[in-house]
C-alpha cells in the first residue's frame, strides 16, 4: 500500500463537510488545507478560531458535535512556533476534521473553546500547562500534570528530556 | 445548541458559606482506583461540587517517546493504561503503521482482534470487581478475578509477560501464538458466558445494588457530548457509538457485533452496557477463533520489521537489517495521524506528528479516562458522599491513563 500524495487544493476538496461549511461561511478564515492519509487538516486563522468551533458544532448537515482531542505541537526553533490542533468528531455522520491554528513563540495566546465544548476544559488546562500556551477565556488556567510551582513547560522542545538539573 | 455557560465547569474554590465544608478524597483512597484526588465540597452530606485534582502519577511519557525510535515506543504505551495494555499497543502501531502506508497480513489482524477483546474482558472484569467491591458486593471481586487469572495467563502464553505485554509491533506481532493456545482460549470462550450470568446473578437484580446504582449519578446525553465522554459512559446515556463498527480499524468490519445502548443514563445504566459488552467480545473471540487465518504475523517489509531469528543466522541481509532497525532506527515519512481505537473505557486516541526522522516528533495520546474524568463532577453535583464512589466506579477512570 503506497501512499497516496496529499492534496493541498481547497477547490479539490470543498466535498468535504467541514471545509464546504468553512469556505461557504467566511473563505478567509481558511489559511491551508491539506488532505493526507485520508485524514484533512484545516489550518484556521487563530483570531476565529472560537467561532468556527461554533459554526462546525451547529452545522445541520453534518454537526461536529464532539471534541475528540485537542493538543499542541511545538516547531520550535521555526515560527510561527506553535500548532494547537483539535480534532473533531461528528457523531452522527462519523466524519473527522483536523483543525489547526498557528501562535508565535513570543507569548502564545488563542481563545478558548469551553464555551463551544466544555470538554476542552482539561485538555487546555493540559495544554497550558506543557507548552506554556495561554487560553484567553478559559474559566480555571491553571496548572494540572505538573506542581503548580512548577518551572518552565516540559513539551517545549528547548526543554531538555531529563530536565533541568 | 446554546452557548455553555461557563460556570458548570468552574471548580471549587474556598468554602464560601460557614455552612459547606472541604472533603479531602485521596490520593490515598481506596475507591479512587489509583492515586485519584478529588476535592469535595458538601454540605452536610450533600456534594455541591467536585474537583477533581490530578497529576500524581505523571511520568511524562509523551516527551519520553520524542527521544525514542519508533519500535522503542511500543513498550511505554503499555504503562498508560495499564488495564488494556494490548489497547495500548494497537493504537499505537496502527497510528504508525498509517504514517508509514503499512499493510498487515490477515492473520495478524485477526489475532489483533482476538487478543484485544480478550483485552476488552480483562478490563471490564477488573472494573466490575472493583465497582461491586466498593458497593459493598465483595463475591462478585473474587469471581471476576477468577476468570481474569485466565485471560492474563493468555497473555503470559503469547508475550511472556501477565500485563505489560508489547505484544503487537509496528507491522504485526512479535511472536507465533505457541501450540495449544487457541484450544485454551476455545475452552475459556465456551466457558465464559456461564460465568457473566454468575455475576448477573449476584448483581443485576440485587435490591442493594440496584438501590446504590439506579437513578444515581445522571448524565444526560447533551452534557455526556458536550463533556467529552466516551465509551460505555457516552453509550449508558444513549449516543450510540462504537468505534470498532463506525470506523473499523484492523478487520472490525468482518465481525458481527452488537452494540448495548442504554438510555437511563444513571450508574445502573452503564452497569448493564459493560456487563453486555462482556457477552458481545466474547463473541467476537469466538468468531475470531472459527475464522482465524493461516499466514504470516509481520508484512513484509525488511526496513521496518525485525527478521526471524532463523534468517538472521542464514542470511547477510536479515543481519545487516536487524542491525540497522536496533541501531538507527526506520524513517517515517513526515505527516501526521490521529488514531482513535474503542478501548474498554472509550475513544482511545493516538496523535503521531513525524517529521521523516526515525524518532516521533510528537506523540500524543487522547486518554478516555482524562475524558471521562471531566464528566464526573456534573455526576456527582447534588448527590450524595456514598454516590461520589458508586459515579467514580461507573466511569472506570485508570489513573496511568489519566494522567500518562
């Protein structure tokens, strides 16, 4: 089984529930699309990122009504350093969509998604708490893996794997 | 669907009225299952809100497997949900071998399945034991323990080893099931179902049981999705979903399967779907056995997966392999995947970001637990002590999955 190459083309891939409901509502929210290994990604412009949450949940056709996860990956040194990713689960359609937004390195900061799915409660807590990644909204940012006095987030990639010593 | 007030999930602070007070629950606590904390606030013997505090058992395994190979990893996802150890593996070896474009031979899948929901059994026997344990049922603890003795010595018969298995590999498994094996698990599957109407017999019209679990600990289907739960907690409140038939992965879509749905959502709600779910696998099992494929375990793919000991003594090329795999590892091409398996407790999902290096950029893993957990403090709201127990034993939470 070869891999297929991915499709970057937004027109290509408008068939696909999520993407056709994004460009139909605001086409300049949508920065990147790739399809790969059968799974789309959505890169989303970090100021929206709340809305189209919103928008994707109340979709009629196809209701994104499930956080599945929501993590972070850090690119560092390259910036934009950070990729917060959500993935997202329609339930009744079993249709996933990967959604991506970009943050700096200098103070990363998105809104918050707890009003959209409260499930995202903890995992941006987690999120916080690893990469040092703010949630602007979030009802209770504090740490949750690590000592609260805890120095430095440990999933940043300029942190060493055995720590500071 | 109306905005989320964002004061359901805001938490416990300080007392604020002379007339509530703080209840420490754990670490240290024997109905937590692990080295759960859970910060109460009651009045009286009423919780007004739960807090759940977490992080005692972090061991970072997600920055660990960023400095590992690929096959390195294998072993550290047994350590996070240490109940389904072969979960564990599964999701990560299929998440891998989708990055690498891998395709497994029949007979390995089919005894993925097989080996998964026996896997699935030895969970649910853990969690019925102990949930009934901490209901005040202690027969039920030992029965499930009985059987459970014999699907962990399944395990110790393919791996060698009772619980940390690393029994599937990236493009297969690691080792022949040994002779006599599938006779075992043939005479355990026949067996088996006498043994669930045991335990429903001690448990499903028991008036004490049913008293502590119906109409206990609510959730209702809206929050259940809103809140992220999975599993037979998000099908005790009638979603119905399963992963293993609304996106099958490693051959699901050739077994026949019921899914138990159960609308109630109370504790006796979600009771009744494992309980059924145990009957369910063990008929995959069954299945499994009758049509169990001949052929290889690994694919064919010298790069990535290590060569039988036998050619590695013959051949110059099985050697220089299995040097190159230990030594520097297999690249993978750059790409992600998010891989979600049905564990016993849920979505489990693995996050495997590469960036064509033999080392994962990134591994992530959606633990249902950590999920679930999040549902526990809107169960609780308003019930009583006792049922903070009963509502935390109806979710199955393990702590290594939780907090990784």
């Amino acid at each position: 089984m070869a891999l297929a190459p991915p499709i970057t083309d937004i027109e290509q891939l408008k068939s696909h529930p999520a993407l056709g409901r994004l460009v139909e509502w605001n086409s300049s929210v949508v920065q990147e699309v790739r399809f790969d290994r059968e799974e789309l990604t959505i890169w989303v412009a970090k100021e929206a990122i709340r809305e189209v949450c919103a928008i994707l949940r109340d979709f009629a056709d196809c209701p994104f009504n499930y956080l599945s996860d929501l993590t972070c990956v850090d690119w560092y040194p390259s910036e934009p350093r950070f990729e917060v990713v959500y993935h997202l689960l329609s339930i009744s359609k079993k249709e996933r969509v990967r959604l991506k937004a970009r943050l700096d390195g200098s103070s990363p900061a998105i809104e918050s998604v707890t009003s959209v799915w409260p499930a995202a409660n903890f995992f941006e807590r987690e999120v916080f708490d690893l990469f040092g990644v703010r949630f602007t909204g979030h009802p209770n940012l504090k740490r949750m893996l690590m000592p609260d006095d805890w120095e430095g987030h440990p999933l940043r990639k300029d942190y060493p794997v055995e720590g500071y010593r | 669907m109306a905005e989320f007030p964002t004061t359901i999930i805001e938490t416990v602070g300080e007392p604020d009225q002379d007339s509530t007070m703080i209840l420490n629950m754990g670490p240290q606590h024997p109905s937590t299952h692990g080295v759960l904390r859970l910060v109460l606030e009651i009045d009286g013997e009423t919780v007004l809100r739960v807090k759940p505090e977490i992080g005692y058992l972090h061991t970072g395994i997600e920055k660990t497997c960023e400095a590992k190979f690929y096959q390195q990893v294998v072993p550290l996802t047994d350590r996070i949900d240490y109940l389904c150890p072969m979960t564990n593996n599964l999701t990560y070896c299929l998440a891998v071998e989708k990055l690498l474009g891998l395709e497994i031979p029949p007979k390995a899948q089919w005894m993925r399945v097989l080996m998964n929901e026996l896997t699935r059994i030895n969970s649910h026997l853990v969690w019925l034991g102990t949930h009934a344990m901490d209901l005040g049922a202690m027969t039920v603890f030992l029965y499930c323990f009985r059987e459970r003795e014999d699907v962990l010595r399944f395990f110790e018969m393919v791996s060698g080893q009772r619980m940390m298995t690393s029994y599937f590999r990236i493009g297969g498994l690691a080792l022949e099931p040994p002779i006599g094996f599938f006779e075992k698990v043939k005479k355990f599957a026949d067996r088996f179902p006498g043994n669930v109407d045991e335990y429903e017999n001690l448990l499903t019209g028991n008036p004490i049981f049913m008293m502590r679990t119906k109409g206990v600990a609510y959730l209702s289907p809206e929050d259940a999705i809103a809140m992220g739960a999975c599993g037979p907690t998000l099908r005790g409140s009638g979603v119905d979903i399963d992963l293993r038939r609304d996106a099958p992965y490693t051959g699901y879509e050739n077994f026949k399967f019921k899914v138990p749905v159960r609308t109630e959502g109370d504790v006796f709600a979600r009771y009744l779907c494992r309980v059924a779910e145990l009957r369910e696998s063990i008929g995959i099992v069954q299945q499994a056995l009758a049509g169990m494929p001949e052929g290889p375990i690994k694919a064919d793919s010298p790069k990535v997966v290590l060569p039988d000991r036998e050619k590695m003594k013959t051949q110059m090329e099985a050697l220089i392999y299995h040097f190159k795999i230990i030594t520097e590892g297999f690249t993978v091409p750059a790409g992600e995947v998010y891989q979600a398996v049905e564990s016993p407790r849920g979505e489990m999902g693995y996050y495997v970001v590469s960036d064509g290096t033999a080392k994962p950029y990134r591994v992530h893993m959606r633990g249902p637990s950590f999920a679930n957990l999040q549902v526990l403090a809107k169960m609780c709201e308003g019930g009583l002590i006792a049922d903070v127990i009963a509502a935390i034993g109806s979710i199955d939470v393990v702590v290594g999955d939780i907090d990784r």
